[in-house]
C-alpha cells in the first residue's frame, strides 16, 4: 500500500474513532444502557434496521427503543408471545410496513428468535460461541438467525454489512467508541469491515480493493487492505474511511 494513504488512513482513524463519532451514528442506541444484555439486544435489533439513509435510520431506531423502554433485554425477555406492541396500522390490502423493506411481522420474528437465543444460551454471546469456529465470525453469526429476513443465507456472497458492524461493535476492544464486549469469543483481527456501496466506492478511490461488487470477496479484500495498516484490529480502518469521505465532502463543500 501506498505509505502515503497508509498515514493518511491512520490520521482519520485517530481523528473520527473518538466519544465525538456516537451521538450522531446509529451505535449511540446501544450505549444508552450499561447492562450488557441490554447492550446486546440494542446493538442487534439497531444493526438489523441500519441501512438507508442515516436520518431514517436513527429516527426509526428511536422509535424501536421507545417501544423497547428502559430495558431492551427486558422487552424481549418480558413482553407477550405476540409481541403485541410491535404492530403496525395496516389497512386490508395493504403492507404492514415497519422500515423500508422490513414488515412488522419480521421485526416480531425476529425479537422471538432473540428470546429463543436468550431462553437457551443467556446472552447472544454464548450463542454465538457455541458455533464451531472455522467460518468467520460474520458466517457464524448468520448461523444463528435462518430464514430471518434482513440476513442473508450463509450460502450467499453478500457482504452482510449490518452483521459485521454489529460484530465491530461487540469484538473490537479500545472501549471508545465500539464496546469490546465478546473479547471471550471473538479476536478482533477476525472481523470483516461493514460494507456496503458507499464504502465500497471510497475504498476503489484508495486503492484498498478493485472489486466493483459490494460482496463477501470484496469485504476481505478490502479488510486485508486495513490490516496492513491497523494490524490487529483491521476495523479500526472503518472509521479511517468514514473520515476519508468527511474530508471529501468538506473539500467539495469549500469548491462550490
């Protein structure tokens, strides 16, 4: 890799991986609470519904959290088999519409299959633990989760971008932004970096990757870029792109 665009890279991960990143970012959801069943249950249900625009995104997970109250962990464990409050106000003929593409009756299967998790391992951890390792941890995760919609098969080339930022969440350690939670089951130098087409189109003009597609392949490709400059801990890179594209838009900002 260039030596240049690998201190560049640096310099963006040390400026945008600060407290300052959360309030505005979709993680800012799970660090409402200290618990970490809480944080578990937060951090997932936000990841599932973070794709779109970013205003959507936080509006819609603000509305979940309201629903969810004090104890997202709570909710899930307490609330009735129906998950009645989750409904929406679907007319005959009409899409119960909850996000985007996603209904309310997905979210529902979803939160019964996090009280299915939680009912036999404890936490979403020791699930995920209880995976033989041998995948990456992106592909063990989905394990846990067939035929829900929002997660793509494991037989899919699909980046999974919302599963791996819930992973970069959980598994990298520093404590600043991301929590490090899962440091008994997972290494931070497994982790896949989020993508999706933005990232992507800002890792083609680095020159981390020349895969046009937002697939599983370009992902890796991408990730082992970062860990070249960020060895250990390759999703430390995230925040270096995400910074890249903040600088680009200030310069296109300051042109116009």
């Amino acid at each position: 890799m260039d030596k240049a665009v690998a201190e560049r890279l640096r310099v963006w991960a040390a400026q945008y991986n600060t407290p300052a990143f959360i309030p505005d970012d979709p993680v800012s959801f799970p660090h409402r609470f200290n618990d970490r069943l809480d944080i578990e249950v937060s951090a997932f249900l936000t990841a599932w519904i973070a794709y779109g625009r970013r205003e959507h995104i936080l509006a819609k997970a603000g509305l979940l959290h309201d629903w969810m109250g004090e104890s997202p962990y709570a909710f899930i464990m307490e609330a009735d088999d129906e998950f009645a409050v989750l409904r929406g106000e679907a007319s005959e003929g009409r899409r119960d519409t909850f996000y985007r593409f996603y209904t309310f009756a997905d979210l529902r299967r979803l939160c019964r299959r996090l009280r299915e998790i939680y009912r036999r391992y404890g936490s979403l951890e020791a699930a995920f633990a209880s995976i033989p390792a041998g995948e990456c941890p992106t592909r063990r995760l989905r394990r846990l989760f067939p035929d829900i919609v929002g997660i793509p098969s494991v037989t899919s080339d699909c980046a999974c971008k919302r599963l791996a930022m819930f992973l970069r969440w959980m598994g990298r350690r520093d404590g600043i932004v991301d929590f490090g939670l899962w440091h008994e089951s997972l290494d931070p130098d497994e982790l896949l970096v989020p993508l999706d087409t933005h990232v992507r189109q800002v890792a083609l003009e680095l020159g981390l990757t020349r895969r046009k597609e937002t697939s599983w392949r370009a992902a890796a490709e991408i990730t082992d870029a970062l860990r070249e400059v960020f060895p250990g801990d390759p999703c430390l890179g995230d925040f270096a792109l995400f910074g890249y594209d903040m600088d680009k838009t200030r310069k296109q900002e300051k042109e116009r």
